[in-house]
C-alpha cells in the first residue's frame, strides 16, 4: 500500500514537473517566434540551416522574373525631359503663380525657366519627349510614363534612401534585399542582388544595404568599368586545383559545428553561403562580365563605342546578361561627367546652374544605352518578364536658380517602367501646368514599391520580418498597387 502511494506521489509530481517544462518550453518558443528568432526554421517551409538564398514561393503567379533599375542619381528635371508643359514656355521669365516676388518660389528667382529642349510627339501612344533621347523616343510604347511621382526629401541622401528603402533614414532593407529574401536566388552561381556604379552615388552602400535582414540578401555592388568588375575573383595560385576546395570544405566543416551550437545566430549560415557563393562565383562571373563574347554589332548598339557612353553601355550590357542567367535584380547608378567634358559627379543630373548643359551631357551618356537594352530585351523576348525602371530621387523646379539651373523639387517628378507586365504606351497621373507639384493620380514611393513587388509576384502586406519586437515590410504601412498601368 505504501509502495502504491509513492507510486501515486511521483506520478503526481512527474505529471506537474513535465506539464511545466512543456508549457515554458511552449511560451519560449511562441516569445522566440514573435522575436523573428525562428522565423527562418518555418517561413515558406524552410529549415533555418537549410541555404537562405533557395528559390522560396511567390504569393501569387508572376508577371515578371527580374528587374533593371536605371537610377539616375542626382534626378533629371521632369518638365525637360519627359513631363512637357506648354504653358512654362509661354510664360518663361515672369513671376511663377504663387511665388513671392521678394524671396522666390523654393529658389531663389521664382521666375518661371523654359526647357530649352525641343519637345514631340512619339509612338502611337503620342508619348512627348525632350529631344536629348532620340533613342528612348522610339520605345514610347513599351513605356508607361508616371508623371504624378512626390517624395519626402529634397536632399539626394535621404531621398535615394526612401527610393531604395521606403525610409529616409538608414539602417532599412533595400527593395532588391527584400526581393532577395522574399524569394530566393535563381542562379545558385551568381549573386541575387548585383548594384553597378562608376562613381559612387552619393549616400553609397547604405542606399542598396541589406539593413535589418541577414546579411546574405545584401547587394553585391561592383565597378564594372575595368578590367576585373568583382575584387579579389580570381583564387591565388597557391590555391589551384583541388587545394582551394578542400580548404573551403575543412572551413565550412568548423563552421558548421559553430553554427549548430548557436541555432538563434542568423548570421552564420549567411556567412557560409558567402564563401560557397564567392566560390562558386570564380567560375561563373568571368563568363557572365565578358563582352568579348557579344557581336560587335551588339557592342556598337549600346554606345561601346562611344566615349561618353561606353561606361553606362557596358553596365546596360551586362545587366542582360545577367537577367539572362538568372539574375533577379540589377541596380546601375548612373554616371556621366555633370558638364559637358567636366568630370563624373556622385549626383551627376544635379543642374544647379546649366540645365542645357549638364542635361545634354547626361542624355549623351544614358540614352543610347537605354534605348539599346529595350531594343535588346525586346527582340530575345526577355522584356516581357523583365521590369526596366527608370528615374531619379526627385525632381526639379520650374523656377530658374543661377539663371539658367533648376534647384531639388519633390513635390513632382516622373518615372517609367517597360516590361513585366506594365502596360506600354500607358500615360499615368499629371502635374500642374508648370510642372512644380503633382496634382492628378499622386505617387508616392510605397505605391513603386507595391507595384513592382505585385509584378514579381508578392503580396507587399505579406512580406514582412519582424524586427525590434516589430513586423516589418518595404512599404511600411503604406502602398497601392497601380493598377492602371499594368497590363
């Protein structure tokens, strides 16, 4: 009897000692998970130690594969390029409506500066074009034109920061490492995420940075201008033949027990794909950056040729080759001299001072190439799963400042998009007569954002990573999807 009571005892005790560890370890694991700790081991099915770049399920079918990003750091002027306004050139020189004749309307004139470009009509689309882009002209209608872009900042840091993350500050995902962690890699031999610049755009790494996420979605960025675009690609000869593997495997090895002692570290399995990555990259990315392999018919198309656009042809060039194989996005920070024969600028559409100028200089460097990669992806039947964008941080005044410049303007701006399911030939949103402010179908960054992540088959709302006790996404809080221009 007394041996059945403590029998009786310690199952009791068991029962509660057991029913307590599993309750903690059940509220543990819920606290963890609402921390994002585990929300690797369960996001779309995947293990947390399995590869963090693997191709994941979109929310919906896509109607794009890739993207190429055509930023023009420093931000072209809407009304002379794109954005034609009739009555600016009328009323050239007087007062601009609203402006205070004594301070000025944002600058320090408020008289009213015509383009002094010539406008037409292009495309059955009837698309009006500055006459700096003969060859983005001829692609009107596989272009749909935003007119209606505003953003929060007039400075170039803080409002590349909001294009490439949604926020003006730092230390907040880009779009390509949220596309990156949203949906895996493509090509297991080449980054997910490729940013390409001559001089770098001011505000540099942190604009194309992987903030908050695991490193592995950040950009790989490079200078493809030389020779070797990628630092440190080619092994030592040391390490030839199979020394270079089998040191690579002894590391990982060490590694991985690491890493499977500190289960919560998010940051170990991206390192140990970075060094598979970089890798298997020594193989694959000379052959990817070779344009000896092109025509030269192809290489003349892009402005290889050319002095002024030889660099930003090369970086449209190998931005085809990239989507070719797999590359989900591409990101190229324009660079053209700011002046006419003047040296590369960091923000190199800034025309303060000469819009004829510094506009005529730029156009000579990007248009061609622009035009070139349409052409290019159109006729290999890439365009239509590759999104093309195109535009800057902000905009810029309809008032004069020094004479003959416009000064920073986020109140409108225009931005186009071609391929991936955009409508071509579409003409979206307005601004006012004068091109100052954007008054019809109004776009803010977070309506790009969800626009472009819809094409690509996400659900911006859904795409989420909790962080700092918070869920975060691209748009924040924000974002519509544009509809109209999709087709």
């Amino acid at each position: 009897m007394h041996h059945h009571m403590t029998d009786k005892a310690t199952a009791r005790r068991d029962f509660l000692k057991r029913a307590g560890l599993g309750c903690g370890s059940l509220a543990l694991t819920s606290l963890l998970h609402q921390e994002g700790v585990l929300a690797e081991t369960i996001a779309n099915g995947i293990p947390a130690n399995t590869n963090p770049l693997a191709v994941r399920q979109s929310h919906h079918a896509p109607k794009a594969k890739s993207i190429i990003w055509l930023f023009q750091t420093g931000s072209p002027s809407q009304v002379d390029t794109f954005d034609y306004k009739p009555e600016l050139q009328k009323r050239d020189g007087t007062i601009l409506a609203g402006a205070d004749p004594k301070t000025g309307f944002f600058t320090t004139s408020g008289k009213c500066l015509k383009s002094p470009f010539m406008f037409s009509q292009h495309g059955e689309s009837g698309a009006w074009t500055s006459e700096i882009f003969p060859h983005i002209s001829k692609h009107v209608d596989d272009i749909a034109f935003v007119y209606s872009c505003y953003s929060q900042s007039n400075n170039h840091t803080p409002a590349m920061l909001e294009f490439n993350s949604g926020m003006i500050r730092q230390g907040f995902p880009s779009m390509g490492s949220w596309l990156t962690y949203g949906l895996g890699s493509e090509n297991e031999n080449l980054p997910a995420y490729v940013v390409m610049h001559g001089t770098k755009p001011r505000g540099a790494d942190p604009i194309w940075s992987s903030g908050f996420l695991p490193s592995v979605y950040q950009a790989t960025a490079l200078d493809p201008r030389g020779e070797k675009p990628i630092d440190n690609l080619q092994p030592p000869s040391e390490l030839s033949g199979t020394i270079q593997r089998s040191l690579l495997d002894t590391l990982n090895s060490a590694n991985r027990k690491h890493s499977s002692e500190r289960p919560f570290d998010r940051d170990l399995n991206a390192r140990l794909e970075s060094f598979e990555l970089a890798y298997r990259m020594q193989t694959s990315a000379p052959e990817a950056f070779d344009l000896s392999q092109e025509t030269p018919e192809t290489q003349e198309s892009y402005g290889l040729n050319r002095a002024e656009s030889k660099d930003y042809g090369r970086q449209c060039l190998i931005a085809r080759r990239l989507v070719e194989r797999g590359v989900r996005f591409i990101q190229i920070f324009a660079a053209c001299p700011n002046t006419p024969g003047g040296a590369v600028s960091d923000v190199p559409w800034d025309a303060h001072n000469d819009i004829n100028g510094n506009h005529r200089a730029c156009a000579s460097t990007v248009d061609q190439p622009t035009g070139a990669l349409l052409a290019d992806l159109k006729q290999r039947g890439l365009l239509d799963d590759t999104i093309v964008i195109y535009g800057g941080e902000f905009g810029r005044t309809s008032d004069s400042q020094d004479v003959g410049g416009r000064d920073h303007n986020p109140h409108a701006f225009t931005t186009w998009f071609a391929g991936g399911g955009f409508k071509g030939g579409t003409q979206y949103g307005a601004s006012d007569e004068f091109g100052y402010k954007s008054v019809e179908q109004r776009v803010n960054v977070h309506d790009i954002h969800a626009t472009i992540l819809n094409q690509m088959g996400i659900d911006h709302t859904q795409l989420t990573y909790r962080f700092n006790g918070r869920d975060f996404r691209l748009t924040d809080v924000a974002g519509d999807v544009l509809q109209d221009i999709l087709s």
